[in-house]
C-alpha cells in the first residue's frame, strides 16, 4: 500500500514537472490564442446550396466567435454569391447561401471570387451581392498567408 501511494505521488510529481506551469493561462499565451489572432481562410469549391449552406454558415458561426474569416468563391461556389437564379433550400437551411454571404459581409467578413470562375458561369460583379470582392493575384494571398492563419478547403 505504502509502496502504491509513492509511486502516485511521483507520477503527480512528474506530470506536474513536465507541463510548463505557465502554458495556457499567461498573458501571452492568451493573447496570441485570441480569436483576432487566429484568421481562416476558407476555400470553397462546392456550389451545391447545401453543402455551400454548411460551409458559410461555419464560416459566419467562426466570424462571430471573433476569428477573422475570408471565404473564397472558385470553381462552380461562385454560384453561391449571385443575386438571382435558383438555390435550393432543404428544410435544415434557415437561410439561402445569398443570404448568409450578405450577413456574413455585413458583420465584417470578407467573400473573395475567383475571376475566371465567374466569366465559366456567366456572371459579372453587378450580378453578385453587394460587397463581395474580386480576388486576385497577392491579394487573395494576403489572406491565405496572413500571420498565424489557417486554411480550411470546404
């Protein structure tokens, strides 16, 4: 028994030594684990309206936790960022992919488009919601390689 109950004091002991006293709650840590610090860039190539639905829904849910959020419309998503023509609703979306890109800009995300994708489907910048952005060259990087950003492809 007393052998029992020294061995556990010595693995507290060493499990209390291993983990830097300081790791999760200093100010530094905290600060750099912020959301404001930790930016996503999502890339989204799916222009299904539920699968796009699921994708800018989480890409609003992240926003709202305070992360910084850039959505880039590519290959037939861009679908998902026009004013008019058909987007199904299933009876688990709450709102259209239009319209949460709409809320989303509004509340501070950024939606960029991928040039030749839209002139593939037809559509020009009048045809999109209002606030979406064109990407290109550098300034699309700038938000796939900002400081400590992560890329989710969707």
């Amino acid at each position: 028994m007393f052998r029992s109950l020294v061995f556990a004091l010595g693995l507290v002991a060493a499990l209390f030594t291993a983990v830097p006293s300081a790791f999760a709650h200093d100010a530094e840590t905290v600060a750099k684990n912020a959301p404001k610090n930790n930016p996503l860039f999502i890339n989204m190539t799916t222009g299904d309206s539920w699968r796009g639905w699921m994708g800018l829904h989480f890409a609003h849910a992240t926003l709202k936790m305070g992360h910084p959020v850039a959505v880039f419309l590519n290959l037939d998503a861009v679908k998902l960022a026009a004013r008019t023509g058909e987007q199904e609703k299933k009876p688990s979306m709450q709102r259209l992919p239009r319209d949460i890109i709409a809320d989303f800009i509004r509340d501070g995300g950024v939606v960029l488009m991928c040039g030749p994708c839209m002139a593939e489907f037809g559509l020009k910048m009048e045809d999109l919601v209002p606030g979406v952005q064109m990407g290109k060259p550098g300034f699309t990087q700038s938000f796939i390689f900002a400081e400590n950003a992560r890329t989710l492809s969707w």
